[in-house]
C-alpha cells in the first residue's frame, strides 16, 4: 500500500494540528501521491468550491455517518483518528443514533506497513451478517485518505451483505451535507449495478401503481406526505426520499417518472439517476409561485396533460394563498445555514411577506439552485453560496435585521447584539415547508421570536457590568487585556506554518 510520510505519521502524532485545523494542502498532497487523485478530482466536479476555499461547518463524515446509522440492517465502521471518530460518535448519540459505530482503529505503525487495511478488512468480515445486514459501510477519514489506505480492494460483498467503501475527507468534502450525497450516490451506484444484473427486491408496501417521483434531500417527516397529495391530481405519487432509510428503498427510487431535487446539491446522486435515463427538476412546492411552478415543471417532464396540470393547480394554489395571507412575517430577515433548504425558506418567508436581505448556504451553487437564486434575486435578496461566517455576520451588521436566522455562531453573535435570533437547523428545518402546510407554518415561531426583543433588552440590563471579549466573566480586578501575547503566538503559528512548507518543498 502506498503512504505518504511524513505529513501523515505527523498528523498521527497529532503534534502540530494535522487534520481540520491545518495541514490541509499537504495531506491533499499526500493523498494524491498515495492514489486518491480520481476521487479528489471527482469531488472537486461535484462539490465546488469558492468563492473562498470553504465554509466553517462540522466535520463533514458527520452527514455520511448519520446517513449509514438512520438506515435499517446498515453497519457503519470509521477508520480515521481516535479523536476525530470519538467526536463523531459523541455527535451521532448527541442526534439520537442508538446504533453502535464500528472503529479500527490504528497507529503509526499499521498505518505505515499496510496493516491498517487488513484490520479494516478482517473487520468488515466480522461484522458482514447476512441475518443482522444488508451492508456495511466503511469510511476513510481524513488520515487513512491521505495514507491512501485502499478501500475500493475490499470486497464488494461478503456473504451476500454489501460493502460499501467510502473516502470523506475534510480537505476533500467540503460540508457535512455534501457527505450525505457521497454515501447516497455510492449506494445508488450499487444498486443500480444489481438492478441491471438482474430482479431485485421490490417495495416493502408493494410497487406503486402509479409513476412515481423520487424525493432528492432529506426533508421533515410531514414534507414527503405533503407532496404526495400535491402529486396525487397529476395521477402520479410520491416515491422514497433518498438518502433512503432501507437499501431496498435504492431500487425504487431508481424506478422512478423523475427525479424532484428538493436539496441541490446531490451531485453524485443525481449522476446515477441520469445514468438509469431519469429527468431531473429542480427547486421544490413551497409557497404560491414555487408550487405553481415545480407542479408544472414536475407535469412537463413526467408527460401529464397540461389540462391536468392547470386542474392541479387550481386545487392546490388556492389553499397555499389563504395560508400565507393568514399568518403574515413583517419584519427584516437575514438568514444562513448548512442544510441546503435555506434558498427554499427564504422563498417562504418573502411571500409570507417578511422583508429578507440576505441568504447566506455553505451548499454551492448549481443548476438545480437556479431557479430558487433567480427567483431570490429577481426579489433584491443577496445569495451567498459557500458562505463563510464572516459573510454571514457582515451580513447581519450591514442590514440590521429584526430577526437572524442562523448557525450557532451566528445566532450568539446576534443575541450579543440584542438580535433576536433562530437555530436555522432546530427550528426552521423542523418545520414542513412544502404545500399548503408550509404555507404559514414558519410564521408562528418567526413572529414569536421577533416579539421577543424586550426580553434582551431586560437580559442587557441584568448582565450589565459582566465583561466581553478578554475580559468575559465576573472578576474582582479586571483582566488586564495583552494584545502583544496574540500577536507573539500569531508569529509562532506563522513561522510552524513555513516551517512546514518549506519541509514539503524538500
Ligand atoms: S476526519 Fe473530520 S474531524 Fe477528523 S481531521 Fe478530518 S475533518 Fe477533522
């Protein structure tokens, strides 16, 4: 097996910070010159990055391994640092897993002599149960990626239980949601691989009988339930959300009229599914103009009359107004987020009438986001793709808002500043957005947030005299700020960094 020394046995030794925080060019490098040069280069087409190199998210295996662990008879095993897969366990129980996370673990040594693979492989037959399994997924952290630790010589599948191998990462992947999509998409390849070989197993509920539209992009529970209604007048019906919760569920997505990319960035996956000939449409029902559209859009390319079409519409678009004008947003907004639904929010929220300036996602921007960002923009909102948090926060300074939806950082920054304030993913993606029931459903909780601006200024008044910044906390004498100490450990980082550099140039 190649490796790469010494950036990875430095990252190993974790001596100077390797990993999310540094390092990032040379175990790219390293990774590249061990043989993982396809698949940097393929994520580098499906995940671009820019305008700036890439936004402040979690680590980005957080979104592949939350989508292993949801799926039913589906093992997921980490090889990556002890401390890297000790966070995203702890963040995996922290979001309700209930499901154990397999490590191998290693040192410099096994990663060196190629003895890692072997215990990664002398795994992945421990664990591969045909009784308990339909497959085993298997993730290449940072380190093993970089050591080229060669996932794709495991077998494809050990007693009938699939193995699926997979790299994620950080310097490759850039968020956690686009992680989901190298699973998803990996997943879709195998089976759509097995469904051409020959019958696979059909539907747990039975085939639909009528043509139906894979979900592309997680979405609250109610949503899928919700557009199936809007499908129904079509005469078509909503098929499996992928990422799907069973791998069975792959077959019929993939059986699918058209593909309904609510999430727009699922690059890989929407690969397969043009591989298997399947249209692809973009955006998603929410509100008056977005329903109206998307049913249209959905009809053309699943080949209903229009006739039937404009009967749809006139079922459906009447609720969605009513619902709108019933629980009006007035206020400004900015908002930001990592889920890739952030576009398809603030569309809701201006025709629920809330005056929105900004919509800053860590998602790139792709053909599927197109008609969201034109119908934003057509609307004088800013779209950031690849936000960073600084664009974020200048956003906020500049406009201003009444209400800041956001990351965490985001939010506190706002709070500081008596903002009121809203966790983009607890409590605007909780939410349903599509149809007539997320018509008027973010209302409640944005209206009540934007009420609640006394209430900083009482918590103002209460913490008044605690200090900020250097001096944060309660004192009996006043920290006494040293800049100079800041600026001598920058130089210190400064000089490791170049030190670095110039033992790379070596
Ligand atoms: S695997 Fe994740 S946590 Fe570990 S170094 Fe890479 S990006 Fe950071």
């Amino acid at each position: 097996m190649a490796t790469s020394l010494p950036v990875v046995e430095q990252a190993v030794a974790g001596g100077d910070g390797l990993g999310c925080h540094a390092g990032k060019a040379q175990l790219e490098a390293a990774a590249r010159s061990a043989g993982k040069g396809e698949a940097l280069d393929r994520y580098a087409q499906d995940y671009p990055k820019g305008p700036h190199d890439q936004p402040q998210s979690m680590c980005p295996a957080f979104g592949s391994l939350r989508v292993g662990l949801r799926m039913r008879r589906t093992a997921t095993i980490l090889s990556g640092s002890a401390c890297c897969v000790y966070g995203l366990t702890f963040t995996s129980h922290f979001y309700g897993a209930r499901r154990t996370v397999g490590y191998v673990p290693f040192n410099s040594e096994t990663l060196v002599t190629g003895q890692l693979f072997e215990d990664i492989r002398d795994a992945v037959h421990a664990v591969a149960d045909p009784a308990l399994y339909d497959a085993v997924v298997i993730t290449n952290l940072c380190v093993p990626t970089a050591s080229g630790v060669p996932l794709q010589l495991l077998p494809k599948e050990i007693n009938g239980v699939r193995i699926i191998g997979i790299d994620v990462p950080g310097f490759g992947v850039p968020t956690h949601a686009e992680a989901k999509d190298v699973l998803a998409g990996a997943m879709l390849k195998y089976a759509r691989t097995e469904a051409e070989l020959g019958p696979v197993a059909a539907p747990r509920g039975g085939k639909s009988e009528k043509p139906t539209i894979t979900l592309l992009g997680e979405m609250f529970p109610a949503d899928p339930v919700g557009i199936a209604m809007l499908l129904e007048p079509l005469g078509l019906a909503a098929g499996p959300v992928v990422p799907t919760r069973e791998w069975r569920e792959l077959y019929s997505a993939l059986d699918c009229a058209a593909v309904a990319a609510i999430h727009p960035f699922y690059a890989a996956s929407v690969r397969e599914f043009e591989a298997a000939g399947r249209p692809i449409v973009g955006s998603a029902p929410v509100g008056l103009d977005g329903t109206a559209a998307w049913l249209e859009s959905i009809g053309r390319v699943a080949n209903v009359a229009a006739d039937k079409i404009d009967a749809a519409k006139a079922r459906i678009l009447p609720a969605i107004k009513g619902a709108l004008a019933k629980m009006p947003i007035t206020g400004r907004i900015t908002m930001s987020g990592y889920e890739g639904s952030e576009l398809l929010v603030a569309r809701l929220l201006v025709e629920s009438g809330a005056d929105v300036r900004y919509v800053g996602t860590a998602c790139p921007k792709t053909r599927w986001s197109d008609p969201d960002r034109e119908w934003l923009e057509a609307r004088g909102v800013h779209v950031q793709f690849r936000a960073s948090l600084e664009q974020d926060l200048a956003a906020m300074e500049e406009f201003m808002p009444d209400l800041a939806i956001g990351t965490t950082p985001v939010v506190q920054a706002a709070k500081e500043r008596m903002i009121p304030a809203l966790y983009f993913t607890n409590l605007i993606s909780a939410r349903p957005l599509m149809g007539p029931a997320g018509a008027g459903s973010l209302a409640q909780v944005i209206n009540a947030a934007m009420g609640n601006t006394h209430r900083f200024e009482t918590m103002r008044a209460f913490f008044d005299g605690v200090g900020t910044g250097h001096a944060a906390g309660v004192w009996e004498t006043i920290p006494q700020d040293r800049p100079e100490f800041r600026e001598h450990y920058k130089r210190h980082l400064a000089k490791l960094a170049r030190q670095r550099k110039a033992e790379e140039m070596v």
